[in-house]
C-alpha cells in the first residue's frame, strides 16, 4: 500500500493505531480490532488484503511522516493526520467505493476467484475452444465453476452473461468498468495485472483493487437476482458476517438463556460468549442484538453516568471503583458500541 | 502393450515423427532400464512419460522442483487429454491434498515436490498404488540444488529404494559428464543414458564487456530498442527485474513485464499469456521464468547478473529460437560480477564454526533461519558434524569451479561456444562468423540479421468498455 493509500485511511481529528488497520486489512479477527476498525470507519475493509505482511504498512508510514503528513505518538503507537497532510490528501484522487456498505456481507475475494474463472469459461466456450489453459485458481473454485458452468451451458448463455456484465458495471463510474473489463482472461485477451492496470490509469494498485472489490460486490448485488446467470455461483457467497460458532452464541442468547447457561451448554469459557456477543454486537445492525436483555435499561443508565465525552477517550480503568466492582469489561464495552450504533443510527 | 510406440504417438498425439531422442529414451524405458534423458530444452521430454503413462497401467509419479510450475503442468497434462493429473506440494490447501491422496489410484501421472515425497505418510500412501514410473524432473537440480538448497533432493534415492526401485526417468536439459554420475550416484542407479548435443546453431553467442553498472544499464537500453523481439532479460534479483521493466516502459516504450515468483498465481498467468500472445515485446525474469514456457519465437536472451554456473546459463539461453531462426544469447559483464553468484552461494551456506556451534547446542538456535533449518535437516537424518563440515567444503570448491567456469566463459577471448561445450564434454564444432562474439569482438546486430526492423504502427482505435466486454463473449 502506497503512502497516499494509507493516507486515506487516517484522520485528522482521530488517533488511529497502525496495527488496528494492518490486522484489519489482513483479516485477524479479535474483538479489540473489529473494535476500533468500527470506530475508524474501516470495517468494510476487513480481510480486503490477506497477503499484507506483518509491518507491511511501516514503509508507508515513513513516507507519510517525511513529507510532515502525519505525527506519530510512539508510546501509544497511534498516528494522526497533521492538517498539511489531511489537506493534501483531500487533494489526492481517490476512488469512492459505490457499495462499500456491503462488502462485509460478500465473501469478496471468492467472488472475484469465481467470476474470473466464469468469464473465462464462458468466453472461450463461446468461441468454440476446447483447449486452454486456465486460470489458476484454487481446487474449490474450479469445482464450483465447474457445477456452475454444467448446468448453464447453452446457446443463450455467453450473451447473456455480457448483457449482465454490462448492466452491472453501468452502475459504476468508467474507470470501475474499464478496471473490470480489462482485468478478464478469455478468448484472445490475456488479461491485465494489477500492475498493469495501476499503470494504465496512473494510479495505485490499492486504487485499482478498491475498483474491483466494487465491481465485484456489484456484480454478486446484481446476481441475487434469480434469474441472472451467475446467481447459482455467486448468490452462496454472501454471509452473515460473523463466524457459525458466534452465530450459534448469539442465537442462544437473544432466545433468553443467560451467559453462563449458553457456556455451559456449548461447552466454552464465559470469556468465549462474551467474545462472541461482542463480535457480533459489533458486525450486525442494532436491531440483529439482544440489547435489552444483555445490556437492558438499567445498566445503560448506570454507564451513562459514569462515562461522558469522546467515546475515544473512554477508559474502563478510569470507571468509578464501585463501577468496576459491579461491571465487567465486557459491559463497558457492549455499551460503547450500543452508544456507537445509536449515532450510526440517529 | 502390443501397439508400436509410432502408432501410439499418432493416437495419442497426432504426430508421425518422435523428435530427437525421444523414441531412444522410450525403448530404454520400454526395455525396462532406468534412463537419464539429456535432451535440450524444446526437445519435447514431457511427452516421454505421457506416452509411457498412457501405455502402461499404474501411475506415472512425477518429483519436480518448481512448486509454482507444477499446477502449469497439470493444466498443460489436461489441455493434452491427460484428465486424470494432479499435483500436490507445500502449497496445496489441505482439503485438496486429502482429495487426491483419497484418490490416488484413479490418477495417471501425480506431479510431487520433493519435500512432500519425503513425508513418511506419503511415501505410506504411495506403497499401495501401482508406479509405473518415477519421473525425475529437473534432475540437475539434485546437483545444483542439493546441499545449500533443497536437501530433500538428496534423498531421492533412500526414497527410491522405499519406492522398490521402480523404473525411473530422470530428465535435464544439461548435464556434463560429472553431472551424469552426480545423479546416477544420488539416485542409486545404472542408467541408460539418452544424449542429444545441447549445441543450439542457430543461436549466437555474444558477451559484452561493459564498464560499471550505468554503462550496463545504458547498453541494455541499446540493445532492447535495435534488438529484434520478442526478448527474455534475466536477473538475478527480483527487485531489479519488476525495476527495469518498468524502466524499459517508460524509457524505450517497450511492452515489458516482471517474471519473478514474488507474483501471484493470476500475475504469472496472465504475464506468461500475454507473451504467448505477443502482447509483450521483453519479459524482466529471475529463473523462475523458463521451464515450462512453450514459445518458439524468443529472438534474443540477455544476461543481466552473471548465472552461478554454465549449466543455468545454457538452460536459460535455450528458451531462444526454438523455431530455429537466427536468434542471439548476451551475456553483459562487468568487472566483479562474479561477487554477486558468489554472495548468493555463501549466504545460504553455514560457516564452519556456525556448523559446530549447532551441533554443540542445537536447541539453542532459531529454527526458522534457512541455514539452521538445513544444518538440523541433516542432523534429524543422523549425518554427523564432521561430514556435514566435509559435505559443505566439497560443495564449496564445487560451487566455486562452477563459478569459474562461468567467469571463464564470460572472459573467453576466444570461441565462447568451444568454452560452453567443452564444459559438458562435447566435441564443438568449426569456429565460423555466425558463431560467436567474445568479449573482445563487437556485435554485430544487421550481419546476423538480429537488427529490428522498425514497425510503423497503426494506432488502434480505442473502443468502449461495453464492446470490449461483449467482444470477449
């Protein structure tokens, strides 16, 4: 990631530390991440670059503290935006994702595998090819493609798939669409890397993959249609976006059964539930979680006593002796992101 | 099988003819012998354990050292009707692993690397399926590779023995006379050995004698505009090759690309297709780049590092004019630059007193530093300190004679081609003008007909999104 791409991801009025958005990018799911990516805004990037290596952003940061952009706090490890560099950087161009608020919904990347593999089956089918190389993709997307392709086959299939193609990415901006068309493999088109494509329109490789995490979401939005022609591939992709084992924690609770009660019965530690709740209190829609009975009235009224001000600045050790005494972390925690969804949502 | 081999090649394949010694390694195989087939590259030795696959019942288990190259070559099995192919190696996910081992006796040829051949739960596996033949691809690499790089080819013949001696194929575009017996010797066999002469007529061969680096670069700048292209720049470093490719774009407005395996599977593929395509003029490569790349018409392959050795250095200028036209292999030297093959040799091999060190306390070292993870290769397979220290000082003045060669190549004020063949004891043939340009001797480009003729292009209109998206359909 370049030092500009970084750039958008900080603020100016926010301290932001630099291995929150690294494990975000790089899909390491824990609570205190999920935490702060939903207080940075940076949820829908979660797993968006699974081959980030660890410390892989620090170049980036370098960069953007030599040309003054940025002010590091070493002790807290947090970077903040200095006002040169949140005014350069509004005036560096950068691409605004048309469906970002579903990304977490879509497994992007599978999609983005499937899709490719589908344009290009489809495309040397329809010209008759018979031998070829294909893209090399893992063993579960060849079989996917492979179910997929099986039963749609047909006369009417190619044209079909280019009609939806066009009709999806329409929706976006061109350079979206031109990103999309040019990176395919088929019939006499090799395709472009990412490189290439960076190249091409004088942009970041981040930017262009922003392009195609958009294409592609707008693609799978599309294909939920029954009747579009990657419907039976991509439709499966979309998810609930917290782990099966957390979904069942969660449909234990909001049934009534209390914290400890549903650890006993999975078989996990109280610390696990708590983890799960606070995962999914973080990922759903306010009205997905079983607020009232998990952090009913009551306790709501005791926290919103206790703790004013920037929800930044908010610390559990900081609590009343007495508070701490009656509540866990974890509550002081569920009710940051009650207070957090509540001005999502007003 | 009672089918002539002929005939099962123009079932299988459609061709009338075997290239150059592919029907002697066949009949040594069919006889029943263990063969070493030197066949240069383009010689079509994919096709010897193909048609040995097809003719006889079993599977064909292929070691291969490339782990990014071997999906390829199942793909290039399935594009040739060869369906039931698969590959396992350090890469493949886990479900996919446990599919094909599930599978295993329905698979006619398994590609393997030689790490996951040397997992006793896979060589269990192996021992109740058929092996009709083992395959060993690459097989210089057990010499080259061996001690500093991949231990595991060393093994190949304990392996081997474990296998019960099935018949082997061992397969290498070179291999001098030493390198033979390396292999023969690491393999526990007496092969049969099939030799074509790694000669290439039609390639000349240039070494340019350049002062410093700015001249090199300034000189590759004039050799890639006049050069006729398509075209493969090698180096040694990743970094260097993605560096001047971009480089070449901007400065010579050149179609160029990096080849290196810093790249992702879809990168790699779509690099390799676009220059089977002729979409890109010159590829930017490390040595990831070469095996496996089927193209005829490679008109030039410039050395920007100095190879370690002439073994890879020929393997690598191979991938020129296989179609058989005029084509042309640069090496550009400068002063030194036997220090980088040299530094890279040294880096992956423990010092002496690191040697005895470990040994002393083995657990007290990380184990993920690559010349540990070596030295505790060896220690897990019983050899002691005194021959590791002996194995590793051999492998020194291996190396180094290796080298030397390399650098007597490139300083040769005489015939390049008498000092290339010499080294793998063949008879060169008569010095004559379309042979060589030592260091001393200026290339001549248009004398050899290797100058570009200048093509007026004609700006392609550019369409829409729309059409090009519908076009592909």
């Amino acid at each position: 990631m370049e030092a500009s791409d970084l750039g958008q991801l900080l603020s100016a009025k926010q301290d932001r530390r630099i291995r929150v958005i690294e494990n975000l990018l790089r899909g390491k799911k824990t609570v205190s991440t999920l935490y702060w990516g939903q207080r940075y805004h940076l949820l829908p990037l979660l797993n968006l670059a699974k081959q980030l290596d660890r410390g892989g952003l620090d170049n980036a940061v370098q960069e953007l503290q030599r040309r003054h952009w940025l002010t590091v706090d070493t002790e807290q490890k947090t970077l903040r935006l200095t006002n040169q560099g949140a005014q350069a950087l509004a005036e560096t161009p950068t691409y605004q994702p048309q469906t970002v608020d579903q990304w977490v919904n879509l497994d992007i990347m599978a999609a983005r595998q499937r899709l490719l593999l589908a344009v290009q089956v489809t495309s040397q089918y329809a010209h008759s090819t018979a031998r070829y190389y294909p893209l090399a993709t893992d063993q579960k997307t060849r079989q996917h493609v492979r179910q997929w392709f099986h039963s749609a086959k047909g006369p009417a299939l190619a044209s079909s798939l280019a009609q939806a193609l066009v009709t999806s990415l329409a929706q976006l901006p061109a350079s979206t669409a031109d990103i999309m068309t040019d990176q395919f493999t088929g019939f006499g088109q090799p395709g472009l890397t990412l490189d290439q494509l960076a190249l091409a329109h004088q942009t970041t490789i981040w930017q262009v993959r922003l392009r195609q995490f958009d294409g592609v979401t707008q693609i799978a939005r599309d294909a939920r249609h029954p009747e579009h022609p990657l419907h039976d591939l991509l439709g499966p992709l979309w998810r609930v976006p917290i782990s099966p084992s957390a979904q069942e924690t969660l449909a234990a609770v909001s049934a009534g059964r209390d914290l400890q009660q549903v650890a006993n019965r999975r078989q996990i530690k109280l610390s696990t539930v708590r983890e799960h709740l606070l995962e999914a209190a973080i990922m759903l829609p306010l009205t997905d979680f079983p607020y009232d009975s998990v952090l009913p009235q009551s306790v709501r009224t005791d926290f919103q006593a206790a703790v004013q001000g920037n929800l930044d600045d908010w610390q559990y050790s900081a609590l009343p002796q007495a508070m701490q005494a009656r509540y866990d972390f974890f509550y002081f925690r569920l009710y940051a992101i009650w207070r957090i969804k509540q001005e999502v949502t007003a | 099988m009672t089918e002539t081999l002929t005939a099962s090649l123009q079932r299988v394949f459609g061709f009338d003819q075997f290239r150059s010694g592919q029907a002697a390694a066949l009949e040594s195989l069919e006889a029943g012998q263990d063969t070493l087939a030197i066949l240069p590259t383009g010689a079509g030795k994919t096709l010897i354990y193909q048609l040995y696959g097809y003719r006889h019942p079993g599977c064909v288990l292929i070691v291969s050292p490339l782990l990014s190259l071997m999906n390829d070559q199942v793909d290039r099995m399935r594009m040739n009707g060869f369906k039931r192919a698969a590959a396992i190696n350090s890469l493949t996910p886990f479900g996919e692993r446990l599919h094909i081992l599930n599978h295993l006796n329905d698979l006619q040829f398994l590609f393997l690397s030689p790490e996951m051949l040397s997992q006793s739960q896979m060589l269990d596996r192996l021992h109740q399926v058929t092996i009709s033949l083992l395959v060993i691809d690459e097989a210089h690499c057990i010499v080259q590779w061996g001690p500093d790089f991949r231990p595991e080819y060393l093994l190949l013949g304990a392996i081997r023995e474990k296998l019960n001696r099935p018949l082997t194929l061992m397969l290498t575009a070179t291999a001098g006379k030493q390198t033979r017996q390396e292999i023969a010797k690491q393999l526990r066999s007496t092969p049969q050995v099939v030799t074509e002469s790694v000669n290439r007529p039609n390639i000349f061969l240039d070494v340019e004698n350049v002062a410093d680096e700015a001249t090199k670069q300034a000189r590759l700048l004039d050799l890639v505009k006049h050069l006729q292209r398509p075209g493969v720049i090698y180096f040694s470093s990743k970094q260097q090759a993605s560096d001047t490719a971009l480089w070449l774009q901007q400065t010579a407005e050149v179609r160029a690309a990096a080849y290196h395996a810093g790249l992702d599977a879809e990168d790699r593929f779509k690099i390799q297709q676009q220059f089977m395509a002729d979409q890109l003029d010159v590829i930017c490569a490390t040595s990831a780049f070469g095996m496996g790349i089927d193209k005829d018409n490679v008109r030039f392959v410039i050395h920007y590092h100095l190879p370690a050795d002439l073994e890879s250095y020929a393997q690598e200028i191979g991938r020129a004019g296989r179609d058989g036209q005029p084509s042309v292999a640069i090496l550009l030297y400068a002063p030194g630059d036997e220090q980088l093959p040299l530094a890279l040799g040294q880096s992956n091999r423990p010092e002496p007193d690191t040697i005895q060190r470990y040994y002393a306390h083995p657990t007290s070292f990380a184990a993920d530093d690559p010349q540990i993870h070596l030295l505790a290769f060896y220690r897990n397979h019983g050899i002691s300190q005194a021959a590791v220290t002996r194995l590793f000082a051999s492998r020194e003045r291996e190396r180094n004679h290796a080298l030397s060669q390399m650098v007597a190549y490139a300083k040769s004020p005489t015939c390049l081609r008498e000092k290339w063949l010499q080294a793998f004891d063949e008879e060169p043939p008569a010095h004559d003008d379309a042979c060589c340009a030592p260091g001393n001797v200026p290339l001549d480009l248009a004398a050899h007909n290797l100058t570009r003729q200048a093509k007026v292009l004609t700006p392609t209109a550019t369409v829409g999104w729309q059409e090009r998206l519908t076009r592909l359909f």
